[in-house]
C-alpha cells in the first residue's frame, strides 16, 4: 500500500522544524542523536500510516483533515525541552556530551540527569533538548538556528519542563529569577504543555502535582501572569509575528541578559525576524532588530518609549528596558490595535532617520528642580506630565503628538477632549534649525482639555 501523501509531507516538515541535535533518551550512557538520523528511524512507520490510523486519531466531528495529521505526526516523535536559567557553577555542556572521557558529575550535570528521568519516564518522550548540550557554540549555524527557530522549538515540543531552583512554592515564584532574564521570555510564551519544578525537582503546582500541563490550571496560570506581566491569554495562546511591539518589548523590560547582543537575540523567533547573528555587534543588535520590525508592524505606539536613545539613531531606545512601566506616568491605550488606527501610518523609518507626520504643539518648561520642569501648551489647553530631562533644551521648545486621531480631511489631525495622547518632546536652535528629540526619563503625556482639528507637519528626526 502506497505511503499517504499528507502524512509524509506532514512528516518531512516536522522534523526541518525541529532542532538540529536531541539527546537520545534510550540509549546508555546518554548521547546525542542528529536530525536526520531521527528521520531515518521513523520513515517506515510514517509510510505504514492507514486511513484508519488517521480516522481514529480525529478528536471530533468536521475536525480538518490536516489538523488530525499534525498532531499524530507530532506524537510520533515527541521531545521534551528544558528551560532554566543557568548556574554560576557551570551547566553540562555540548563538548562534555560529545567528549567520551569527560566526567558526568556535579550541579549541571545532576540537573541534565533529573530533567532526562522526567522527560523520559514521567512524560514518555524518546528524545529530550537542552541548549547547553544540543547547541554546538563554536558552530555559527546552531546559534543562527537557535535564535530564530526557538519559538518553534518549543511550541511544537510535546512538554517544556521548567526548573526553578530557587523556588519552593507557588507564592515565591515572581521572586525567580527565571522571570528576570532574557531567553526564557520565549520559553514562557512558546509552549502549550509546561510543568513547573521548584527547589529539589518539587512540582510547584502543589494541588495537581501529578498534572502534566500547568498552562492548563488557571490558578497556576494567574501566578505565571503575575510574574510575568503577560495576560493569561498571550500565556496560553501567543502567536508570533511584527505585530504589538511596544506590548511585547514591555514584557521584556525588566529582563536582562549576559551578553548585549541577546537582549535583541532572544527576541527574534518572538517577532519572527530573520536577521542574521553578529556577536560582534553589542548593543547595535537592538538597533538592527528595530529597524526590521517597526516598518512591518506599522503600529506608532512603538514610539512611546523614554529613557535613552540607541547611539546610532534619534528615534529608536537604546534597549527595550525604555518600555518598562517605571517610565510612564499613566497606562496607554488598552486595546494596541487602537494604535493600528491612528497617527501616520506611512512613516519612513530608516538607519539614520525617521520622518513622520505630527501634530507640533509649541510649549515652554517651568523648571521645578535641577532637571525636572512643567511643561505649558502656547496653542491648545492640555495637561502635560511633568519631564525629567536627559538631554539639551533648546530655544524653541515643542511636543510632536503621534497618536492623533484621523479626520476626513486630508494633512490634518484632531485631538478629542479628556483624550490622552503621547508624543516626542523636541527642541531646536532656531526657527530654521531641525528638530531634535530630547530624550526624557518618562514618555510625555498630553491630555487635551478642547477638541480640535490641527494642521500635521512632517518631522524629520536625523542622526
């Protein structure tokens, strides 16, 4: 009987999905096992599938055909991966696994041992991925790979098994620092079976410890959201993709990383960017993924940042901590795709400039202590938010509203009263000089106190 022609495509486009390199959970002692050694093993089963194998595999009536593929592909070869933040004693690494003399002892290699046994006997998995073993470092193509197919690693894993080993209970969970670096940001949102281990490989989820899915609990999910600051529904059902930027870097604010250039790295598979790595790079990584996904994401709250600027460009932070809660003054909007309807949507963002239309506001300053002043309107009554400033004031002073709302006539804007809008605090010389913005501790607020139609300008940030 000829092989189904689905269920092998289905197949095929699994495993170029899956990471490059597994360990091997059935062999002695532990080994690493290739791609495509794993297909080997599984293309004669994959080509006796039936029709009737697929029929008792659907969930429900009018289930799509596809659908029911997938998920019996995916069962086919189920793998676990491990997500934790690494020891300062050191974690078993991918030359140690490939090394026959080296010695299979101490923290990372306990820690390697428990997550296998689960993997292998509590979640009957055949193979199992870590990234200190599963990544070769010196090979540019495996970090290459990391990076952008990490979201897909571990949402198509059958488990993520999670170690925090600092925690020992529910209630001490937004204390890990698990929920303060940057790579397990993606570990969070990708997976869709997670189970959580404190302290001494303890579940944390001490009412159903024997449960294999804490995402499906919603009492463990409102703790991970807690600590998160991720909505219950991005934790169970994120999807990838340029859009809800400022939203998602927000998430990544507080969260740090060893070296400059993963602060961008860990985001990638996120935006499902396919930049390449330079780890010669630094901070630059930032900058470079900025640069790729605004323009895709065409959404202007990602210019509601303060803090400072990125070296190489006057409009774009220097690192998503610019987007934490500790430099606003009040919440914007609600519902992001507000911010899909509003402002310019055929801004020119380039490596050294940005250009988009807005509502110029003259103001002054007040100064109220060292660096801190009020902010007054000449031309249209608002509350503005007092600025903690962290550049140059110049003579002629500006706010450049960037999300108005729309009107049916054409180069201008309105502003609605008791609406709150933000904008770009600005500064120039003189009347014929450029403007500039002037970076700020907090993003600058208006809250109009009239409705009324304005005329928009072009404001064209340079370098």
């Amino acid at each position: 009987m000829p092989a189904i022609r689905e269920v092998v495509e289905a197949f095929d486009q699994h495993i170029k999905k899956m990471p490059y390199r597994f360990i091997d959970l059935y062999t002695t002692p532990l080994s690493l096992i290739e791609r495509d050694a794993i297909k080997q093993q599984y293309v004669a089963l994959i080509e006796s599938v039936t029709e009737a194998d697929i029929e008792q595999h659907t969930s429900y009536a009018n289930q799509r055909r596809e659908d029911v593929i997938q998920t019996f592909v995916k069962g086919v070869v189920k793998y676990a991966v491990l997500s934790h933040t690494w020891r300062e004693a050191g974690e078993f690494t991918y030359q140690q696994m490939i090394s026959p003399n080296s010695v299979r002892d101490g923290p990372g290699w306990s820690t390697l041992e428990q997550f296998t046994k689960l993997a292998r006997y509590t979640f009957k998995c055949r193979f199992a991925w870590v990234d200190t073993v599963c990544i070769d470092p010196e090979t540019p193509s495996d970090r290459q790979a990391a990076a952008r197919s990490c979201f897909d690693w571990f949402r198509d894993a059958y488990v993520c098994i999670v170690y925090l080993a600092s925690t020992r209970c529910l209630s001490e969970l937004e204390q890990d620092r698990w929920f303060r670096r940057g790579w397990p940001l993606v570990e969070l949102l990708a997976p869709i079976r997670m189970k959580f281990y404190g302290a001494g490989w303890e579940p944390l989820n001490d009412p159903c410890p024997k449960a294999e899915n804490d995402k499906a609990d919603r009492r463990f999910l409102d703790a991970l959201s807690k600590a998160s600051g991720i909505s219950v529904d991005d934790l169970r059902s994120f999807l990838p993709g340029p859009n809800r930027v400022r939203e998602k870097l927000s998430w990544a604010a507080r969260r740090k990383t060893t070296t400059p250039e993963d602060t961008a790295y860990c985001l990638i598979s996120i935006f499902v960017s396919h930049m390449e790595i330079d780890p010669e790079e630094r901070e630059k990584s930032f900058l470079r993924l900025m640069l790729q996904i605004i323009p895709k994401s065409r959404e202007c709250d990602v210019f509601a940042w303060a803090g400072q600027r990125a070296k190489d460009h006057p409009a774009i932070p220097s690192s998503p901590a610019c987007y934490g809660t500790q430099h606003r003054d009040r919440d914007l909007h609600p519902n992001p795709h507000r911010y899909r309807l509003c402002g310019d949507r055929s801004f020119s963002l380039g490596y050294d400039h940005l250009k988009i239309r807005v509502i110029l506001i003259d103001i002054f300053l007040v100064r109220v202590w060292r660096a801190i002043y009020l902010v007054k309107s000449r031309s249209h009554t608002a509350c503005i938010n007092k600025v903690e400033l962290l550049s140059k004031l110049g003579a002629q002073m500006a706010i450049g509203i960037i999300d108005y709302d729309w009107t049916n006539e054409p180069g201008k804007g309105r502003l609605y009263k008791g609406e709150c809008y933000f904008g770009f605090l600005l500064q120039r010389g003189s009347k014929q000089a450029g403007w500039e913005k002037v970076d700020t501790e907090k993003v600058v607020f208006f809250e109009s106190k009239e409705t009324k139609k304005h005329e928009l300008q072009v404001l064209d940030l340079l370098c």
